[in-house]
C-alpha cells in the first residue's frame, strides 16, 4: 500500500479552504493509515456525525429484521399507529392542492430507502408543538407521531427523497425493541464494538468543551469560518435523531465501519450483523424510476440500499473503488466507505459545513482505493 497521494489530497483540502481533516483507514480491523490535520482537537474528541448517523440507525433496525421482529413489507402503522392515517398532498396546474389517502400504506422498506413519502421540514407547527408540550424535551416517539401529521409529498414508493424517514426508523425500531433507541444502540452495536465515546445528546457544560470546534464554509471567501457548536436536528435531550443525531470521535466510528467491512464482525470479536444482513443492506433498492430522483452529483454510479449508497456502475461513477462499496455522508463533512470484498474501512471527519461532498466523497474514494490495490 501507498498513500503518498492519499497524504498529498488530505493537505490539498486545506489548500482549498477547509480547516481540518481526520481520516482513517482499516483494513481486516488493522489501522493502515492515520492522519490529521489542520486546526484538530485532540484525539477523541466529539464531532457532529449529522447524517453519518444514518448507517448506524439502519444498522441498528436490521438487528430486529435478523430476530425476526418485523418484515421489511410490514406498514408502519402496525407499530406506529398513527401513520394508518396519513395523507398526500396532490397538486394540481395553479398550485392548487388537495389531500388524499394514499394508494398503498407506507412500509418499512421505504423508510430504510426513503421512499416513504416524507420530507425533512423538522419545523412543521406540529413539530414545534410536540416540542412545546414535552417542555423541549422532544422524546422520540413524540416527534415520530408529529412527523405522521404532515402530508406526504408522494404516494409510498413511487420515488426517492432526503427526508425524515430515518428518525421515524428510529422510533419505530424503539417501539419493537422495548427500549430507548440510544439504549438498544449502545447494547446492540456501541458496547459489543468497543464503542465507549459515543452516543445521542446534547453536550452542555464542559460536556461542550470536548466537541470540536465547528466551522462553515463560505463559497465566496473560500475559507471556513466558526460557527456554533449545535445540530438544529437534535430537537431535545430525549430525542435521538435515527438521521443526524450521533456524536462520536474518529477513532469509535471506524470500529462501526470496519464491521460492517468484516461481515459485521467487530475488532473486538463480536458480531453485529450477519453477512447476509450487510449484503442485502448494500444491495441497491430503488427503481430505475426512483433512481430519476436520486441524482445528486457525488452519487454517480451509485445506488441506493436500506439507508446506504452502494456502487452498482463504475463506470457511471469514474470509481476505482469497487462494486457494493457501500456508505454515506454527513453534513459537516464526515465520510465513511465501506467496502467487504476489500475488508476495507474509510472515515473522513472534517467538522465543516457546506463540506463540497461532491469534490470529496469521489476525489478522496479514488485516492484511497488507488492506494489499497
């Protein structure tokens, strides 16, 4: 293996104006490549994982598919009642709307592929006022039942978008499992990894000093500038967001990833998920059709599995790295590649929002897959 180059783009990222970078390569649970830089806080310390929270949210659901909890064509309404009464928003020439039932109920399938009609408006009046009546506390389940009384954008199934459907995960996979979303994490996935500094909150106190700073990218002044040290999509200290929740440090989120490249076998031995479970996770899921909506410009050559891309066309996406590498990204720049048939893992943490993930996610997938071999 050689990162020369890998070394060279990290730096090339200051270069461009971001203010650091973290990242991590695991290959078979060894650590091949380390490196940080830039204005970095000391290692261990907390970043936002913003959407990166994702994977571990889906990851987390299928541990119940693999009990035998619930089927992926199971409707949601069997475990969260009130989406049994959902509604979509057809509109018509004018801008003229209406409401509807749907034509077929919304399933757990299409949460995990965010397919499920929802959108990501976390301040509906509904939401606010869930918000209002728990005193901010915002429990999970309270937030799900107000994310049931917006009107879809689309009848279930019928096309992909970024929206709320894995908060909703979140709380339905707390209403199977019996227990607090953060709590079945922790005992399912965090402890059995060696996972001990990471969680679900919102720091406060000296708490807040351990995160590291958070910046912004300005477009027009090419440089990131400081900004608070909050997630919006954190909406109070008893919600666990299942899509941007997460707080963790570089060095706890790889053993994540690094299972999830060892068929959910963990550095400490332990088994998160079978292999089959991670396959049909990064098997892609969408439609030709729901593709046509899925077409953001780092996801070239990807697909879409339960709540991860996953690369179905190399070509399509100038990718060196291989096919079913699978993973997301997060809004303040925080990347992870996972790829089984390389047992590899790759972590990028930069804490920046506006991180320009279309220049990183392939520049640096390319990078590290090159040097992999």
């Amino acid at each position: 293996m050689n990162f020369t180059y890998l070394d060279r783009y990290l730096e090339s990222l200051l270069d461009f104006g971001f203010p650091m970078y973290d990242c991590t390569v695991y290959v078979n649970h060894n650590e091949v490549y380390r490196r940080r830089g830039g204005n970095i806080g000391a290692p261990g310390s907390w970043y936002f994982l913003y959407s990166c929270s994702k994977p571990v949210t889906c990851a987390a659901a299928l541990t119940l598919l693999e009990q035998g909890k619930y089927k992926l064509t199971d409707p949601v309404s069997a475990y969260l009642p009130e989406y049994a009464d959902v509604q979509v928003e057809e509109r018509l020439p004018g801008g003229v709307s209406y409401l509807r039932p749907p034509k077929s109920p919304m399933q757990i399938r299409h949460l995990f592929t965010m397919t499920a009609g929802l959108n990501y408006n976390m301040r509906t009046p509904a939401i606010l006022e869930a918000i209002e009546k728990t005193d901010g506390r915002a429990p999970t389940r309270e937030i799900a039942r107000a994310i049931a009384k917006t009107p879809l954008s689309f009848d279930p199934g019928d096309r992909w978008q970024y929206s709320l459907c894995h908060d909703v995960l979140a709380a339905l996979t707390e209403v199977i499992a019996g227990e607090k979303f953060r709590d079945y994490v922790k005992r399912m996935m965090f402890d059995p990894l060696g996972m001990k500094n990471t969680g679900y909150c919102i720091p406060t106190g000296a708490d807040l000093d351990f995160v590291n700073t958070q910046y912004r990218y300005n477009d027009e002044k090419h440089i990131a500038e400081v900004t608070e040290k909050k997630v919006t999509h954190i909406l109070g200290p008893d919600y666990d967001s299942g899509g941007a929740g997460m707080i963790s440090c570089p060095e706890d989120y790889i053993l994540f990833a690094d299972a999830m490249a060892n068929g959910g076998v963990g550095k400490t031995g332990a088994q998160i998920l079978s292999p089959a479970t991670i396959d049909l996770m990064r098997t892609n899921c969408l439609t030709e059709e729901q593709r046509r909506t899925f077409s953001w410009a780092q996801l070239a050559g990807y697909g879409y599995g339960l709540g991860v891309r996953t690369m179905i066309d190399r070509a399509g996406g100038g990718s060196i790295g291989p096919i079913g590498e699978f993973g997301w990204g997060g809004a303040a720049g925080a990347l992870v590649y996972i790829s089984p048939e390389k047992k590899t893992a790759v972590y990028l943490a930069q804490h920046t929002l506006n991180p320009h993930e279309d220049k990183v996610l392939p520049e640096l997938r390319n990078v590290v897959f090159a040097a992999i071999g």
